[in-house]
C-alpha cells in the first residue's frame, strides 16, 4: 500500500509545487513508483512537468465530478516511474464548482483506495489555504511535510496547520503524521538565513528535517523546460538537495516513528 504525502501550508510562496514535483521525481529516480497529484486549482505541478493543453485528458476536478475514476485520469510523465494527475480546472465557474465539491473531505481519500496499491508514494500538491481541496488532501494522507520559506518566517501558518490536523486528528484522519518540516530557498551566510534557523529549530526541534532547500535559480528555470530541476540538472544544487529530501523521508520510513502532531505542536 503506497504511502500519501501531502505537501500543505496555508500561505503562497514557500515553495509547495516545486517541493512536491522535485520530491515526487526523486522518489521516481530512486526507482520508486510515484504519484504525484495536483490539488491546486492552478495546476503548477502538471505545468511543471510538461503536462499542458491537449495532453491532459482529464484531471481531479472530473473525480470530484464523479464524471471519471482516479485510474481514468492518471497520465504518463518522462520519468518511467512518475505519473501524474492534473488539476485540469480551466475556469473560474469550474474553480468554484470544484470547492463546493470539496467540501466533502472525503472524496480524494475514497479515489485513492484503488491506485493506492500501484504506487510506493502518492504525493499530494495543495493550494495555499485550508480549506475545501488541503482539507481533502490531508484527509487522505498518512504524513504532512511542511515548507517554510527561509527569511519569509510563517511560524503563525506552521502552528495554524498544526491546530487544524490536530482538529482532524479528532473526527477525519485518526492517523496523520508529520513527516517534518522542510526549510525552503535557504541562503547560507545571511543573517535571515541564521534567524530563521535558530528560530525554526528552537520552536520545532526535532521535526525540522536535515535537509535544507538552498535557493537555486534552476529550481525556477525548470518550470520553462517542463521538468523537475531533479531531471535537468542532477548535479545542480538544489536537485541535489531534492535527492537527499526522498533519501531522509526513504530511511525514516524504514527506521523512524514519525513526531505526532500533538508533539509538534508542543515543540
């Protein structure tokens, strides 16, 4: 049964999509057989991929429209073990049509019960707020990783995540965890860089992943390619970081009982 990440904060900018795409390409690289999900109206994650125009055939928005199955709507990426499932919502009347249906928090988790056993992960791209599709994603996940964008400090939005699984933990997801916290476009020998360190290591301790996301110009400039910096450039910085990212959530899988969110929140 694969295991359902989903990669969620209620704040823009921090670095969700491209820390979704790059994760997802690692674990496929790794030999992994991945999923990734678009959950964001936007649909950066599939324009990051190359997935655009004709070349989707369908996307969430028809699960949730109960229109086609999860399985009908997965496609092919480059990368022989990365598939994809788009957003495909094309309008503001199909944005709002596609929040009313979220807002039943179960239909993702239901959608996944058939391809769960095809993958080794399934990792979940969310917008930037809480509600409708992040409440859907997390119902359906295992495990959380949380980015935070070095210098831009969203602490308020890490603990306000943190009450709202804790919430969930009570009435629809019993068994979600969090995978950790994940420090984004890091700058080394910056004094933001530093206090931003200190601060998220003195609040989250030992939920605050090893590895940190340097910022990297090709992380952006992939998006233009259609691939994950992972693919463009192995060698670069920040795919290098991406490789030890799924190499650090790989061996804590193996060895590490993940921090509950109860602890987290606590830290």
């Amino acid at each position: 049964m694969g295991k359902v990440i989903a990669v969620a904060l209620p704040k823009g900018g921090v670095g969700k999509t491209t820390t979704a795409v790059n994760l997802a390409a690692s674990f496929a690289l790794a030999g992994k057989h991945t999923l990734l999900l678009d959950a964001d109206a936007f649909g950066a994650s599939a324009i990051a991929l190359g997935v655009t125009g004709e070349k989707i055939r369908g996307g969430l928005f028809d699960v949730f429209n109960c229109t086609h199955s999860l399985k009908q709507v997965i496609h092919r990426t480059e990368l022989p073990f990365l598939d994809l499932v788009p957003s495909n919502v094309r309008s503001i009347p199909m944005e709002e049509r596609m929040l009313q249906m979220a807002e039943n928090r179960t239909i993702l988790r239901q959608a996944l019960l058939d391809v769960r056993p095809l993958y080794d992960f399934l990792v979940i791209d969310t917008p930037p707020y809480l509600r409708g599709m992040t409440t859907n994603a997390l119902t359906a996940s295992d495990s959380v990783i949380i980015p935070v964008r070095t210098g831009h400090f969203s602490f308020d939005a890490v603990n306000k995540l943190l009450r709202f699984l804790e919430s969930m933990k009570q009435t629809a997801n019993l068994s979600i965890e969090v995978e950790g916290l994940l420090l984004t476009m890091h700058e080394q020998r910056t004094k933001a860089g530093e206090m931003t360190v200190q601060e998220i290591s003195s609040r989250f301790g030992s939920y605050l992943f090893k590895t940190i996301i340097p910022k990297n110009s090709l992380l952006a400039e992939s998006t233009f390619y259609g691939k994950p910096a992972v693919s463009v450039n192995e060698h670069s910085a920040g795919a290098r970081a991406y490789h030890a990212l799924a190499e650090e959530i790989l061996s804590r899988s193996q060895k590490v009982e993940h921090p509950t969110v109860s602890q987290a929140q606590s830290a």
